[in-house]
C-alpha cells in the first residue's frame, strides 16, 4: 500500500489526495486512529480528506492505495461523502495527540509530543507505533533532544488523560501556519471544545481576528464569550469593522456595550456607526475603510495603495476620490478610479484625470435587493456608499453581498454537507 514504511503523520498533513484516475480530490487533514486500554499501538482507521469544497470526510485505509511522499493516492471504490465525525475512543493525531503532554517514566510529565508515526502491520493494517517526543528538562523546562518512542514507552496518550490535561498548541500551530483562515476555522470546528479554545488562547490576535470572521455565527460567540474581555475587545478591533459589528450585533446590549467600550476609541468609533444601519441594507453590508484619496494624488501613489497585501481583492479594484478628510465620513465625494484604469494611465497623472464621476452612488439606506441589483447591473465587485450630503461613508463588496444572500448557516451546510457516496 505505501512507498514508506513509517509515515510522521505531520508530514502527512496537507499533502494532496489523488483517486485513481489523477484527479486531485482535496488535502489529507488528519489522520484517525482507535485508542485501546491496553497501552497497545492504536490502529489507524484512516484519513481526514478536505476536499476542494472545505468539506472534510473521512476515508478508510482500505482505500488508500499509496502514500507516496509528495501525495496520496486512492484506490477504486466508494468513498462516503458524509462529513467527518469523530466517535468516542477514536483520537485525530494532528488535532489532539500533537503537544499533549506525557511522561516516559512512571509520574512524571517531562515530554511532550511533536509527531507520531504509523507503519503497517502484518495484517496490512496500520498502527501508530511510534511516538516522537521532546524532553523538558531543566528548571525552567528547557528543549531537549527529539526522541522516537515506541507507543509503550509513552505515558499520558490514553483519552482520559488527552481529555483532560492541559496542552500545548505549537506543533498543532505550525501545521495550521500554511493553511487560509476560512480553513483554519474549518478545522477548529472539528477539534474538541477543550482543544478549541487552546488553540484560540495560543494564536495572536491578528490571526484568530481572522479565523473568527470565517466561523459561524454560533461559533464565533462561543470564541469570543471563552475569551476574556480584555482580549476579547482586541480581536474585535484586529476584525474587519463590518464583521465585528456583525457580530456585537448578536450579542446581548450589554455585552455589546462593555466591549465597545473596552475597545480603543478610533477603532470602536467605525464600528459603532456601523450598528446604526441595519444588516440588510448598504449601510450595514459596508466597510468604513475602503481606498480614498484626494484629487491631486498620482497614478503611482492609487496604485501603491491597492497592492496592500491586507486589501482584499474587491476592496482593491476601485479607489475613491474625494476632498479633505479621506477618512470616512469623508469630504466631498468626487468619483472613483476603476483598477483596469489605473492600470492604463501615466503613473505621474492625477488621479483626477481618470475619474468615473458617473457611477451612481448606494445611498446607505439601501436594501439588500438593491444593493444586488447593482452589482448585477453595472459588473462590480465593489460599490461606494454615499449619504445625502456627498460624504463618502464607505464601500460595499460583493462578498460582503453573496454572505448575505445565503441562508444564514450556510457555512454550517457547507461543512456539514448531506450524506452521500462517491465512487473513486
């Protein structure tokens, strides 16, 4: 079945998943193994794959027909699309046994774990044989060397203790560094509670702000209520405005009001103008930041704008141009720049010259079914918000719209997809 005999399952994480036919399926995830009570190697029962629409399922060893360095390949036949649950006594390697915390001698919890391997067994089952563990050793639980263990050797790896124990995140860390956030979130949902809300505490607030915007509803308040509100105002201010007032909004008034009031000024300030308009109409859909700038600004300087890597591909494609001040409210509101356009003008021009003064404008009282009639009218991805007075108050983009326009638990749906079967 396989080109190596030993297998580290966190090099296992992320590799791609082939069928039979060449067709990249998804990513391997996780792998499943069956704890026993008897301190024996646990079997592996097989993988987590996600596949290409965020869905993780779960596929059995019997269909893995190779595990080659670079990929994973399966074999023919069916393969249950049903998502991924995980069932008592079962443990998922990367998710819970990375980190934990055990002992090689009787009484005392002096390693923790970076990796663990599986080989195959004489009756071409799989087993994690192998534990890699680093020794703390010092007063101050200095690094030690990397051992390779047998599983017999390891205490701590049975449920009750992996259940219980506090545990380290950095290993779990380092294989979610190279995932997008939206599959971070994804992967979160599938760990334990306890397991959870460790990775939450040990990630930095930029990166959790953004994990949390791509969880569900019900999920994100569970985060946000776990942390304490010191942090809690932090994430809120590292969130896009649009998104953190989402979600003040469904907290009780007052909850939403000790954070507001927790967080710093200039950045509770767009938040709060936000939760003044309805979810449901341009006003509510909108970020307060979007790219502005005064007429007399170059080609050259729009341009340095919108490659901010922290833009979003929508929010870059249009730059604003009004008067004095740019930040939103701003002064008068003049026009925009379309990207495509910015790409065919002299850098040394104005952006004035290149001004779309003939756009309409969302008022930020506009509907839902309005603001998508736009975009469907005059092929955007992004729209300004401008009130009565010409003051830019915004943008809205079409993601913002499409998140809208799905029923609420779509992310849930697309997590927790119907059951079905494929046949690979």
């Amino acid at each position: 079945m396989a080109a190596t005999d030993r297998i580290f399952v966190a090099q296992l994480a992320g590799l791609p998943v082939f069928g039979p036919d060449g067709e990249v399926i998804g990513k391997v995830r996780d792998v499943v193994a069956s704890l026993r009570t008897d301190r024996q190697s646990p079997r592996v029962l097989g993988i987590v794959v996600e596949l290409v629409t965020r869905r993780r399922i779960f596929v059995p060893m019997l269909r893995v027909a190779t595990i080659e360095p670079h990929a994973v390949v399966l074999s023919t036949g069916s393969v249950n699309l049903r998502h991924f649950h995980q069932r008592p006594n079962e443990v998922v390697v990367v998710g819970q046994l990375l980190d934990a915390r055990v002992s090689i001698e009787e009484g005392s919890v002096n390693a923790i774990v970076v990796d663990a391997a599986m080989e195959p067994t004489r009756t071409r089952d799989w087993s994690i044989s192998r534990v890699a563990v680093r020794e703390r050793t010092g007063r101050f639980g200095r690094r030690g060397p990397v051992q390779v263990l047998r599983w017999e050797e390891v205490l701590g790896l049975g449920m009750a203790e992996l259940s219980s124990q506090p545990q380290g995140v950095q290993q779990l860390l380092a294989v979610f560094d190279a995932m997008r956030a939206a599959d971070v979130a994804n992967a979160l949902r599938d760990l334990p509670a306890k397991r959870r809300y460790e990775v939450a505490d040990a990630l930095d607030d930029e990166r959790l702000a953004d994990v949390i915007e791509e969880l569900p509803e019900d999920d994100q308040k569970d985060l946000l209520a776990h942390l304490d509100d010191e942090r809690a105002a932090d994430i809120l201010e590292a969130m896009n405005p649009d998104d953190a007032a989402d979600l003040l909004a469904e907290l009780s008034e007052l909850d939403k009001n000790r954070l507001l009031e927790l967080m710093e000024p200039e950045e509770s300030e767009p938040v709060k103008r936000l939760l003044e308009y309805s979810y449901d109409t341009a006003g509510g859909l909108m970020t307060p930041e979007p790219v502005a700038l005064t007429p007399d600004a170059t080609i050259a300087e729009a341009l340095a704008r919108v490659r901010n890597p922290e833009l979003t591909p929508a929010l870059s494609s249009m730059v604003f141009v009004c008067r004095p001040p740019t930040g939103t409210p701003t002064g008068r509101y003049l026009g925009c720049v379309h990207l495509q356009r910015l790409l065919r003008e002299p850098p040394s021009d104005l952006v004035a010259g290149a001004l779309d003064a003939d756009l309409p404008r969302l008022s930020p009282t506009a509907s839902l079914t309005e603001v998508t009639k736009y975009f469907a009218t005059y092929n955007l991805v992004c729209a300004p918000v401008v009130d009565d007075e010409d003051h830019l108050l915004g943008a809205v983009t079409v993601d913002d719209v499409l998140d809208h326009l799905l029923p609420e638990d779509w992310r849930e749906t697309l997590h927790h997809d119907e059951e079905g079967v494929a046949h690979a």
